[in-house]
C-alpha cells in the first residue's frame, strides 16, 4: 500500500499512464468481424506515431500489441533488474560468427515498444546516409533523399519533443526545439576529452528528454533510470507522447495481442491478422489494410511465419530479401577510471556526443564513420561491463563495484553496413503459442572489423584526454534495424519509398525494418519521422489504399495540423 493511499486500477474506463498521465475515457473495442481500416501490428515507437495520426484523420484503427498497456505507476521501478519486463525477452535463436546478444537489451514489449527503454537520444541521418552506395559504393541508396525527410525530422522533434544546442553542426546542420539541459559526470569527462583533442562537441542533446514541463509532462529530474522506463514521464515514448491522442482520437490498442499470421485472399489483397489473446486464443482482426511494425526482428518473422501459397517463402517476399540486409550499430562501451568521482548515475545517460567521425575519410582504411556518446550504465550493467572487460569476479568484482562512483563510460556508435549474410530467418523452436521464432544470424565484415577497431581506439583516446587513468572496454552491438528494406527495385527491396510492400498493395511494413543503411545515428528518430511520412501518404491516398492496387508515387503534403495537440509551433525559433 503505497503512503498515499491506493493505486488507482486501470479499468475499462481508464488508461494509466503514472499519477499526471491518466487517460480517462471510455475505451473503443471494435468486433472481430467488424472490418476496421487499418490493423497495425506493434505499437512501438513506429507503430504509435501511425497510430495517432491514421486515427486523428478519421479512420478506424486497431493496434496489436504483443505486450501489456503498461500502468507507469504500479508497474514501472526504480530498480534496475526490476525493468527487464520493458524488454522482448520471448525466445530467439542467435548465431553466424558475430552472434548478437538477444533478450534484456534489446527490443521491447509493451505499448511504447522500444521507445520506453531508450535512451532518447536523437540524432538525424547525415544527407550522406541516404545515397552510401553513390558515394561510397558500398550498402545501398534510400529511395527518398534527405529534403524528403527533413520537415518530418523538425515535426517529430516538436512532438516528442527534442532538447539540444541551438546550432548543431553535423550532416545538416540545424537547431534544436527546447534549449540543452544539464551536463552530468559523464558529459563533463567526454567534454573535456574532446577539447584537450581539438573535437567538437555536441552538449545536452539532442535528447527527447524534457529540459522543462512541458504540457502534462514534467521536466527531468535526473533521475538516471532513463533504460529502465522514465515513471517520471520527462523522457519522450510513444506511450506518452503519441498514444494518448490516439485513444482520444478513437484509436482501440489491444494489449497482450501476439500477431500469429496475416491472411492473404485469392485477390492477393491482406484481409487481415490473426492473433493470440492472453489466454491463448486464436482471432482474426479482419481490416481493409495491415500495416506491420514489430520491430526489425519480429517483422520480418511474422511476414515469414505468414507464408502462403503464392508466397511460399514468406509473405511480400518475391525479391527473396525479406530478413536480409539485418543491421546492428557498433555499440563498443569505453570505461574510464577518474581519481575525482564522477557518479554517472546522476543524469540521464544520454546527454553529450560527437558526430565528427561520422563521415567517409579518405585518410581511413575503411568507408563510413561512428559518433562518440555518454553511456551511464547502472550498477547491474557495470558489473557485467566490468566482467567483460577486466574478467573481474569475486573479490576482484567486489573491488570494481566499490570503486563505481570513480568510472565514466562513452559508448561508440559505428556504422555497419548491410550485408545479405545477415539475416532474420525462421528457426526449428517455436514460442508458447506455437509460432516458429526468429532465428538471427550475424557477421562482421572486413570493413566493419576496421571501423569498429578505428572506433574503439579513437574512443578511448578520448577517454584517455579526459583524464582517465584506467581505460578498458566492453565489445556489443546496438540498435537493430534493416530486413524489411525499402527500395525502387521490386527485385532487391521489400517496401517502396512509401513503406508499401511491394508486392501487395494493402499491406505495408513500417519501423527500423525498412533501413537500407543506417548511418551511426540511433534511429528512432527516423523512425518515428518515417511513420509520420507514411501516415501523410496513406492520409492522402484515403480510400484508394482499401480498392485499388495502383500506387500513386507523389510525394503527400505534410499534414502538421495532425499531430498531437500543444505540439506543433511551440519551442524556440529554429535555425534552417
Ligand atoms: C537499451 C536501449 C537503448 C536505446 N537507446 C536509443 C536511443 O537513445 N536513441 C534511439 O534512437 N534508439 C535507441 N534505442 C533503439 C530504439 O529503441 C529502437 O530502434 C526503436 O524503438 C525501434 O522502433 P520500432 O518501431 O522498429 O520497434 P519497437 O519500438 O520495438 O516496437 C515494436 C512493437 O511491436 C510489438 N510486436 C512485435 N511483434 C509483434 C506481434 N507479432 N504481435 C503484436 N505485437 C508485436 C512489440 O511488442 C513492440 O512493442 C535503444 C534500444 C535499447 C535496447
Ligand atoms: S533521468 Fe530524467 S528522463 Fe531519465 S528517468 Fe530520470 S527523470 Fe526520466
């Protein structure tokens, strides 16, 4: 019983999201049998943008969550092993020479999806990431240039919102919304490592983290439980940025609604999704369209799982590149010991980098570049850091843990290319309902092993600069994305540069699947302004998307007026 009485039961009537964030109106329940406009699979952070703004626009919309509507209040902890609910930990199959580690770090579960474990973090995709292979001849091109994405960049950071310096001066250079915040220990050492270097430095942002109230969103209280779900409410998740405006639009969102397959008639047309409830019940949502946004993993597995006749290799899959081209950022941790003690747990992880390595140099023996970022691991995550790195157990760990005030840590971002050996497939294991679970094989190549290595020593000379006497580091890998990817080229891409598969016309993919390349920004910033751009498209196209299979290729106005209220035109006046 908590010193202020009892904690209000989410109801019929109520969503929960922490004491100021309640919801309370009635909640939609559509019928199975009623054919609704759009089912979305997963409301994530991709997943939650589409669904508020397909249902501000008047349609009927349904989200499939496999996760709980989480209640911020009763459900989330300050605790760090007691956040691991936030996480997909279903299981899943990881192999190839560079297996990535898969569970309680990865994907999430839950309404918000991965948005609710993020660091927040949000950084744009250099103009260079979008054309890699004309520049580089390497990876792929986008089908949509960087002037395409920007004015949803400038929405999302509005809408989440985004606090950063005034001037940030990487790829295009822009301002930020909301002044910077703060800097913790952690910012202060990489700050002074990058100046003793000569390094630009970007301080207090880009974060979608609240550097004052904003609407019923209270600022941040440095708090530094950031990964393990923000109960405060000051860091940006589609739980509470996006979803609220959904319901009150109209939206029905399906919690613990596990998307078994979608179902394809004669006329090539989704008819719809079947799904498991809690309790292990099969349903079919019927819908006039199916948008899937799981997740790089588990989009990909569902289009397989949904193989039919016609598509015997996987739904939407007649390029035989569904589940290839999976990518993961290098995510190297480098940790440094101070005399002074730094106490990274005073802050939000996430709140200086440098992007200054973030472009092809001629001067490398490899193409692409990385960033440098803060990383505050909590105690839990510095003792397996500390284990990796320095092999510390026992006593020795015991030492370590004691002397966790005096560490820093800066966390690499790289980027590594797609590769068609890297895959998502089906493995022989299925989960509790049955379904045969992903299985994800992974490899570095040649050119990743040299910036990855290039990556690692430039940060730890920072680290170093800073004035670290002790520098080691832990190997991992960040941020799935790719497997569904978008192209022009039916042959070689699974979506085009609306999100539309290619191969049928009312059923699109839309999340971190659809990356051709991935830059070394965290992506979900661009993930949530793609959802936005697709939403735009699939607004415009009104009810052409539910009868015609003609694609109409021009480019949707940009509908501002839908998102969520209190957000557009507030913040500083920005730098273009
Ligand atoms: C520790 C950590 C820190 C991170 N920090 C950052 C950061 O600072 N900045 C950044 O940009 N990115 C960060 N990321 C990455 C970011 O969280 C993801 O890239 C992003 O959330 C992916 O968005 P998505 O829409 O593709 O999928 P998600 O947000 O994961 O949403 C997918 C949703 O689909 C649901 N789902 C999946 N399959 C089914 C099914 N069959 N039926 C029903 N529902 C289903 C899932 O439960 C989930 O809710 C971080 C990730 C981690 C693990
Ligand atoms: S540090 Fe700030 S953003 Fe992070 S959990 Fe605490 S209040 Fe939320």
């Amino acid at each position: 019983m908590p010193l202020f009485g009892r904690f209000e039961e989410q109801g019929p009537e109520k969503h929960m999201l922490g004491a100021l964030q309640s919801i309370h109106l009635p909640a939609r329940r559509f019928k199975d049998s009623e054919e609704v406009d759009y089912v979305i699979v997963g409301v994530g952070s991709a997943g939650g943008v589409l669904l508020q703004r397909l249902a501000r626009a008047g349609f009927n919309v349904v989200g499939l969550e496999a996760g709980p509507f989480w209640d911020t209040e009763k459900d989330w902890v300050s605790d760090e092993t007691g956040s691991h609910e936030l996480y997909w930990t279903d299981p899943r199959v990881t192999g190839g020479t560079d297996p990535l580690a898969l569970g309680a770090n990865n994907s999430g579960k839950g309404v918000g999806g991965g948005s609710v474990h993020w660091a927040a973090f949000t950084p744009r995709l250099h103009p260079s990431d979008f054309e890699v292979y004309t520049r580089d001849g390497v990876g792929a091109d986008w089908p949509i240039d960087y002037s395409i994405i920007q004015p949803y960049y400038e929405q999302l950071e509005l809408e989440m919102p985004v606090s950063g310096p005034a001037y940030y001066p990487w790829g295009h250079p822009h301002g930020y919304p909301y002044g910077p915040y703060p800097m913790g220990g952690v910012g202060n050492a990489l700050i002074k490592g990058c100046t003793a270097l000569n390094i630009p430095v970007s301080i207090g942002g880009p974060v979608a983290i609240l550097a004052g109230s904003h609407g019923d969103r209270p600022h941040c209280i440095y708090r530094g439980f950031c990964i393990q779900g923000c109960k405060v409410g000051a860091k940006a998740s589609t739980l509470v940025t996006h979803v609220p405006d959904a319901l009150r639009s109209g939206a029905e969102i399906r919690p613990h609604s596990m998307a078994a397959h979608i179902e394809l008639g004669s006329d090539r047309r989704a008819k719809g999704v079947h799904y498991f409830d809690r309790n292990g019940n099969l349903h079919f949502q019927k819908a006039k369209a199916v948008i899937v946004s799981g997740y790089a993993i588990e989009t990909p597995r569902l289009l397989l799982n949904s193989a039919c006749p016609g598509f015997e290799n996987g739904l939407a899959n007649s390029s035989g590149t569904l589940g290839k081209y999976l990518m993961a950022q290098a995510g190297n941790v480098v940790l440094g010991r101070f005399d002074q003690p730094v106490r990274m747990y005073k802050a939000p992880p996430a709140h200086a980098l440098t992007e200054e390595f973030y472009e092809t140099d001629p001067k490398n023996d490899f193409v692409r570049g990385f960033a440098i970022q803060t990383v505050g691991p909590l105690p839990v995550a510095f003792a397996k850091q500390m284990l990796a790195a320095k092999k510390a157990w026992g006593w020795g760990m015991r030492r370590e843990m004691m002397d966790y005030d005096h560490w820093a840590s800066f966390g690499l971002l790289g980027e590594i290319l797609p590769w068609a050996d890297n895959t998502v497939t089906l493995a022989e294991e299925k989960d509790r309902f049955g379904l045969p679970v992903a299985h994800v094989t992974f490899n570095l190549h040649d050119n990743d092993k040299k910036l990855i290595k290039a990556a690692k020593e430039k940060t730890m000379q920072v680290m170093r600069a800073a004035g670290a006497t002790e520098v080691v580091q832990e190997a991992r890998y960040a941020h799935l994305v790719g497997a569904c990817r978008m192209g022009s080229d039916p042959d070689s891409s699974v979506v085009d540069k609306f999100a539309r598969t290619h191969d049928i016309a009312n059923l699109f993919v839309c999340d971190g699947s659809v990356f051709p390349t991935q830059g070394s920004a965290n992506p979900g910033l661009t993930i949530q302004s793609l959802a936005a751009r697709t939403a735009d498209y699939l607004i415009t196209q009104g009810d052409r998307v539910f009868s015609s299979n003609d694609r109409d290729m021009t480019e949707p106005v940009i509908r501002r007026q839908l998102a969520p209220p209190e957000t557009w035109g507030k913040g500083i006046p920005r730098l273009t």
